[in-house]
C-alpha cells in the first residue's frame, strides 16, 4: 500500500514516513500544498495524509480540488487546530477522518487501517516480482524456500525497484529517496549497492535480474 504524506513540518513527515515505512507501507512526502497536489493527482496512492496548514496551497484547498477531480482517494486531515468548525469545513470538503496534533503513531496507523478497510483497499504488505518477495517486517529478500536478509539501503532500493516494476528507477530517483540528496557525489554509492542486490538474487537462485539502462538507470527483469 502507498501512501502519500503533504505536511509541512519537515521532521515529522519523515518521522511518520519512517515508521509506516516500519509497517509494511511505501510512502512518498510533499512538504507544501502544491507539490502534494501534484503528487496526488498521479492517483497511485492508496491513502493521503494531508496537513491543513501549508505554504503554497492550504490542505482544504488540496482536498477541494482531488474531490472536484473526482479523485476518491482516502485523506486524513492532520491539523494542529482542535476547533469544531475546522473539522466540519474538512469533511464538508471529502475528508475520509481527521486527527489532531499532537497524535500517536498506534491511533494514526489505526485511522489508516479503518480508512482503506472502508474503501475495500486490501494493502500487500509483502511486495513480490517475479519469484521475488520483500519481506517487510524481517528485511528479508525471499524465492521460494531460500532467503537471505538484506542491509537497509539494499532493502530500500529493492523496495524501490520492485514499486517500479515495468519501468526503469534512475540513479536520481536511488539517490533522491535513500540518500535524501540530489549530490552526485552519491552515484558511485548506487552502482555499488546494485552490485550486492545482484549477488544475493544469484545467491537464492532467483530468475529475476537487475539490468542496467546504460546512461538511464535500472529496472527488474525475469517475471514470467
């Protein structure tokens, strides 16, 4: 399951992102109105957390717009204000639920879970290509009765690769979403982390391979 997180306090988006990371969940943060709509509008979220004050574009506004969209994605409001009214404008706008800062992370998780049951949103915890499957909660890559665990920046670019099945993951995107930096000091770092994924598939016997796009980046391969 995916999940979008638009909040604009830098340290607790990716708090919350690292702990559903934790969960089994993907997740991608937007730290303004704008660039969290644009995100949304992609539709390939499963659920939304959407803070209601943010620069560029408030969340009622971002709401406003998916639902004029006719984009029925679940959202969850987080919103520092406790006031009534608030709460109304939200869910008058589409909101799904709401939840008040400050919240914990087990009521949070538990919003979400009722949320995507209501929209009939089955999450696959465990990410599969091929004869491959991403143990989430162990950080083992498994095939079929072999396995083997992976370091964490090995598990995120696979998580990553996998999620972008059928279409290659540049060395921006690795470098981006594991190194949280655009440097291109950090290049070298994408090649030689391939080059341990390439060596476990090997090591379970797998028939998925990582190819390389010369100059583009790489994608998975061997999925029958």
């Amino acid at each position: 399951m995916r999940i979008l997180i638009v909040e604009d306090e830098v340290g607790l988006a990716d708090a919350v992102s690292a702990i559903l990371k934790r969960e089994g969940y993907e997740t991608d943060t937007a730290n303004d109105g704008i660039s969290g709509l644009e995100l949304a509008m992609e539709g390939k979220y499963d659920c939304i957390l959407l803070d209601i004050m943010l620069p560029r574009m408030n969340g009622l506004d971002v709401l406003s717009y998916l639902r004029v969209k006719e984009n029925e994605t679940p959202v969850l409001l987080l919103t520092a204000r406790s006031e009534t009214d608030d709460k109304i404008k939200g869910l008058d706008c589409g909101a799904d639920d709401y939840l008040t800062k400050p919240f914990s992370m087990g009521e949070l998780l538990a919003r979400i879970r009722a949320m995507t049951r209501r929209r009939g949103i089955v999450p696959d915890i465990n990410p599969k290509y091929g004869d491959i499957t991403l143990e989430m909660k162990k950080g083992e890559l498994i095939c079929g009765r072999n396995s083997v665990i992976l370091g964490r920046k090995e598990f995120q670019m696979m998580e990553l690769l996998i999620s972008n099945a059928g279409q290659i993951t540049t060395k921006e995107q690795f470098v981006k979403k594991i190194w949280g930096t655009d440097d291109e000091s950090e290049y070298n770092n994408v090649e030689v982390y391939i080059s341990f994924l390439r060596k476990k598939l090997v090591m379970l016997h797998s028939a998925v391979q990582i190819k390389t796009r010369r100059g583009i980046g790489y994608c998975l391969d061997g999925a029958k």
